[in-house]
C-alpha cells in the first residue's frame, strides 16, 4: 500500500491565541481516515503542543526560554494526542503516539529501531501520530522545526509521498502577505533557482518554521526519491486532491533523479558533524569528481574535538565538500596528516588506509 506522511503546522492545528481549531484538525482526520479506508497508510506529523500548552496556561505569547517551552509542551502534548485520538477513533482507525528526539535520527541504532516501530505500526493498519519530544530536547539538540523533523521520517519509512500542510496556498515568488504581485509556484525541480526568490523564515506567532525551513524539507525528501507538496491545510479537500495527484493545489516538489541511500540522507541531514577535516586542492578534487575515499595524506589541517566514528565535515578550506563518518580521532588525524599510507602505519600500526571512506562519505 502507498504511505503519505503528512505534517500539519501550528498554523494548520492552533490559531494565532493558541486555541485549537478543532474544526480544521477534525475535517483533516475525516481525510486520513477516508485515505486510510481507500488503502493509503498516512503518517501524521503534527506540531502544535506549545501552542496547546501556551493557551492552556492562559500565557499571554510564546516563551522564548527552552525551560518554559518544555513546560508547555508538557502541559499541551498529551491533550493534543488525545484530540487525534478521538477524531481518528470515532472513524474507526486506532492510533498510536510517538515522541521522537533529534537524538534518535542522529543515533543510527535509534533510527533503526524508530523505523522498525513505524512499519510494524503500518502493517497494523494503525495511524502514528508523531512530535518531536519538546521536553526533553534542547537547543543543540532539536529538529528547529517539525517540517524537518517529518522529512526525516518520510526518508526513515520510505514513504511515497509528503504532505506538508501550512496556512498558505504553497510557494510564492515572494511573501504574498507584504508583495501583491507575488505569485504561487505550482512546481520546483530547481531547487538552486530557489535561491533568487524571498523566502522567509517568518512563522505564526505560535510557530517555529516558515516557508525555507518547508523548502528545505522537500529537498531533503525529494533527494530520497520521494516527491513533496507544500500546500494549504486550511483549506477542505486539498490533502485527498494532492494525495490524488491532481495537481491543481499547493507547490509540488517532484522526486529528483539522482537519489541518495537512505544512509547517505543520514549522515547527510540527520548526523551531527563534530569537526572539520580541511583537504589539499587534489583531494578536494577526487572526492568532488572521482567518488573517492579521503585518505591522510591529501589532509592538511584537523579541526575540533571528535573520535573515531563521528561524522565530520570535509572542507577545501573555502567551501563545505561533503560529510562523512572518520576512520580516526582528531588527535590521531592531527599525528598523520599528509602521511602516505606506509608512514601512516609506522605511527598508527593498526590504523586504516582510508581517513574517511567512500562508502561513509556524501557529498553536501
């Protein structure tokens, strides 16, 4: 069966006081139930939990202090389930809650298990229904927004399509809310044109993406050969219209032709990078043009404190080559740079040829 993970913003599920709209989370679950009856699995992943909590508490705006965030997160997660709960169970379809952690995508073992949990809940025929787990998150530690955090999983299960319903019709030219003559984009397959175009980082009071953060999504999805939509949640009948392929709603993000491994989009989006490894002109060019593996001699400077296994950026010293996941400790590195292979095992006797290897590298 195809599956659609489909993210709903605080915009979509909360208005600007933070009260829930309740009509618009109701008529949203009518539509996965409905899809869900028609042989579509749907993932849900909502935001929306402050925002409950922010008007449950009767705050007057958003916190900015994580400890205050955490709180009413806290306060609204579990009564924001519970509202998908009762919804979905009065069309008969059986929900579960799932509480991720920017930890457990950049953990592989984490992820791994994650995955195993979603497909097993797919085969049932039951509706995760996920969040980032706000309390036990930090600054350092976080998706930023749920837009990432939903591509994630739509790379994590393999899913066939995103959905990423927001308070707009999708992706215009420019904001619609200040340029009158900004227009709506009904397809991206350019995603490096994007970069001429004005799109903000402004959210909804209650928020925390915006419109780039939603772009962003749909490259990381699109990269993994799943295609994405950014359109109006809003709005009655677009989740069925675009999950039909009418194409007559939102932004649509067709799948890009090259694709990366699902552990390549990994290490790419999900691992967090402890170091900098800066490289000669030659090996730049080889990891850039030849898919080769890095090895010490083509080093030539170690940045930060990392140990084997971590991930690591590889840089020319001018630019970000790609990332991948070291052979060695930044003390090790810093001891055999610019070593050939030989000399490399007269200091290190047990060390590897490859610093990073091919096969543990993407290019970014």
């Amino acid at each position: 069966m195809p599956v659609a993970v489909v993210k709903l913003g605080s915009s979509v599920v909360a208005q600007p006081s933070g009260e829930l709209r309740l009509s618009v989370v109701a008529r949203v679950c009518e539509e996965v139930a409905g899809l869900h009856r028609g042989g579509v699995d749907v993932v849900v992943v909502t935001s929306g939990a402050i925002a409950r909590g922010v008007h449950l508490l009767a705050l007057p705006v958003r916190p900015a202090e994580i400890a205050e965030l955490q709180a009413a997160s806290a306060m609204g997660q579990g009564r924001l389930y519970r509202t998908y709960d009762d919804l979905l169970r009065e069309q008969g379809i059986a929900t579960a809650q799932i509480l991720l952690t920017f930890f457990d995508m950049s953990a592989r073992t984490h992820y791994l298990n994650a995955r195993q949990t979603l497909r097993r809940l797919i085969e049932w025929r039951v509706v995760p229904v996920i969040n980032e787990n706000d309390t036990t998150t930090t600054d350092d530690i976080s998706f930023g927004d749920n837009d990432f955090l939903a591509a994630q999983v739509a790379i994590l299960i393999g899913a066939d399509r995103l959905v990423l319903l927001t308070d707009t019709d999708g992706l215009y030219t420019s904001d619609p809310r200040t340029d009158p003559a900004a227009q709506l984009l009904g397809e991206v397959t350019d995603f490096e044109a994007l970069g001429r175009l004005e799109i903000g980082h402004s959210t909804s009071p209650l928020g925390s993406g915006g419109m780039r953060s939603k772009v962003v999504a749909a490259e990381m999805a699109t990269a993994a050969g799943i295609p994405a939509v950014i359109c109006n949640g809003l709005r009655a009948g677009v989740l069925e219209a675009v999950l039909a392929g009418t194409g007559e709603h939102g932004t649509h993000f067709p799948a890009q032709e090259a694709r990366y491994s699902s552990f390549k989009l990994w290490l790419r989006y999900a691992k967090p990078s402890h170091g900098t490894i800066v490289v000669d002109a030659g090996a730049a060019r080889a990891l850039r043009d030849g898919g080769t593996s890095l090895l010490p001699v083509g080093i030539v400077d170690v940045r930060g404190a990392f140990d084997a296994g971590d991930a690591v950026h590889v840089t020319d010293g001018a630019a970000v080559i790609g990332k991948g996941i070291t052979n060695y400790s930044a003390p090790e590195l810093r001891r055999v740079m610019g070593m050939k292979s030989g000399q490399v095992r007269e200091v290190l006797p047990r060390a590897t040829d490859e610093a990073v290897h091919r096969d543990y590298f993407v290019l970014v």
